[in-house]
C-alpha cells in the first residue's frame, strides 16, 4: 500500500473570476425580470424538449413576447443612462 504525502486536490478550482461572472449574471437576469415581462406566444408554444444535436447541445430557438412591465421602467432606463 502507498501513501501519497500530498493531500488529494479537487478536480475543479473556482478562481475568483467565477465569483465575479455569477454575480455579474445574477445581477443582469434580476434586473431583466424587474424590468421586463416575458410573455409566450400562444401562436409558437415552448417546446422545452427541443434541442440542437451535438457535442455542444443548446436550446433551439423560440418566439417570445417582450414587454416593460410599466411607464416607470422607461424613466427609470434613462435615468441611469
């Protein structure tokens, strides 16, 4: 039996970066739903099955309706400008 003088290291390292895009990306989806409503078009349902083929699958793309969910959102968007 061999005992190995270094500890066992994980397979995956976060680096500070990874903190830094989570919170960039958080930040951006809550101010989208804050901002927007999403709305389904009845005429092209969401097919939630759907997906390219490949090594590097993905959702295919959908219609949505895209919506600010009040007068205030425009306000608010260009007082930040």
């Amino acid at each position: 039996m061999r005992i190995s003088a270094l500890p066992p290291q994980p397979l995956l390292t976060a680096s500070s970066g990874m903190y830094i895009a989570d919170r960039s990306m958080f930040i951006t989806f809550t101010r989208l739903l804050w901002a927007f409503t999403f709305k389904e078009d009845p005429a092209h349902p969401i097919d939630i099955d759907s997906f390219s083929e490949g090594f590097s699958s993905h959702p295919l793309h959908f219609k949505t309706g895209i919506a600010p969910r009040g007068p205030w959102v425009e306000e608010a968007l260009k007082s930040e400008s």
